[in-house]
C-alpha cells in the first residue's frame, strides 16, 4: 500500500502543534478528528504568522524522507518591506551569516514591487527555523540602512507539488503525488 499523505493549507495564527499551551488555534482544529486519532504528524513546520502548504504523514520513516535536508525543495512567496536588490539576491544565494548560523536560499527571484515593498520567490533545500525572515532580517535596505523584514510568508510549493486548496481546507495526496514526493 502507498504512504499516504494529506496537505494543508495552513492560515496565520495556527500554531503546528497538536495541543497548545497557551491555547491557540492549531493545525489540528483544522483537521477531521480521524487525522488526530490516526497519529497524522505534520512534516515540518511553518511559523505562527506565515502561511501556506504543510504535509502531514502517519508513518516516521515518511516524515523523515520529506524532511531530510536537500531532498526536496520548498517554493516560498515573500512579500518583504524594503527594497530588494540584485546584491541581496547574490548574499542570500552564498549564505548570510545570522546569530543563529548561516542562513542561504537556494534561488531567490524578485517578482515585484509595491511602494515600499518587495515581492520575492524564495527556493530552499532546507528549513531551519524562522530561516526566510532571519536571512532577509540581516539585509540592510539601501534606502533607509534598516534590515529588511518580512511582512508575509506563504509556502507555495514542496517539490513539484502546488499548494491547491483554499485557506484553511485540506486533501489527500493521490498514490502519484505520494510518489512523486517520496
């Protein structure tokens, strides 16, 4: 039998957690109760205020394959207050050193601007933890010598697969998409 995976399109203000102690909504509420109840644990996480494509999976061994770092990468649409320069692009593709280690993106594409915000497509082989506003966090914006800050965050992508639910809803992964991913 093929693994089974489902996708979540996870809003701002739900914790990945399966209870919380300070009692916030989490990914869970959004969930049938059978997800809970069958052991569905989430596949990496996304932060309180970003958004977008999160996988849940029941057995281990597939939690760990689409979590090992470099295996698969992860599509990120940024909407960053600042302007975002060539030169950033080129630090961000070498690495950029943080207080909490280097921090690097595998491709970074500016898509465009609105005012005084920059709208970036982001690649990474790995997550670490906050590592999209970290990195742009240690870039300056030329304009104003203040870091750059990240207002929205969406996953959009995890390999080939394409985040395609609304806010909020979930699906299960078809046998294809399963195996495609692992």
């Amino acid at each position: 039998m093929a693994p089974r995976l489902l996708m979540l399109h996870k809003p701002k203000g739900y914790v990945v957690t399966c209870s919380d102690e300070k009692g916030r909504k989490t990914v869970y509420d959004l969930l049938p109760e059978w997800a809970r109840a069958e052991g569905w644990m989430p596949a990496g996480r996304l932060d309180l205020e970003s958004r977008g494509l999160l996988l849940f999976a029941r057995e281990g061994k597939v939690l760990d394959a689409l979590t090992r770092p470099g295996h698969l990468l992860k599509t990120y649409e940024v909407w960053v207050r600042g302007l975002v320069t060539p030169e950033h692009v080129g630090r961000a593709l070498r690495g950029v050193e943080t207080p909490e280690g280097l921090c690097r993106a595998r491709g970074v594409e500016v898509l465009g601007r609105a005012g005084p915000k920059t709208r970036v497509r982001v690649v990474l082989d790995e997550g670490k933890n906050r590592h999209i506003r970290r990195l742009f966090g240690a870039l300056q914006d030329p304009k104003f010598g203040t870091p750059l800050k990240v207002l929205e965050l969406k996953r959009t992508a995890i390999g080939d697969l394409v985040l395609d639910v609304p806010s909020g809803a979930w699906r299960l992964l078809s046998d294809a998409e399963c195996a495609r991913l692992l």
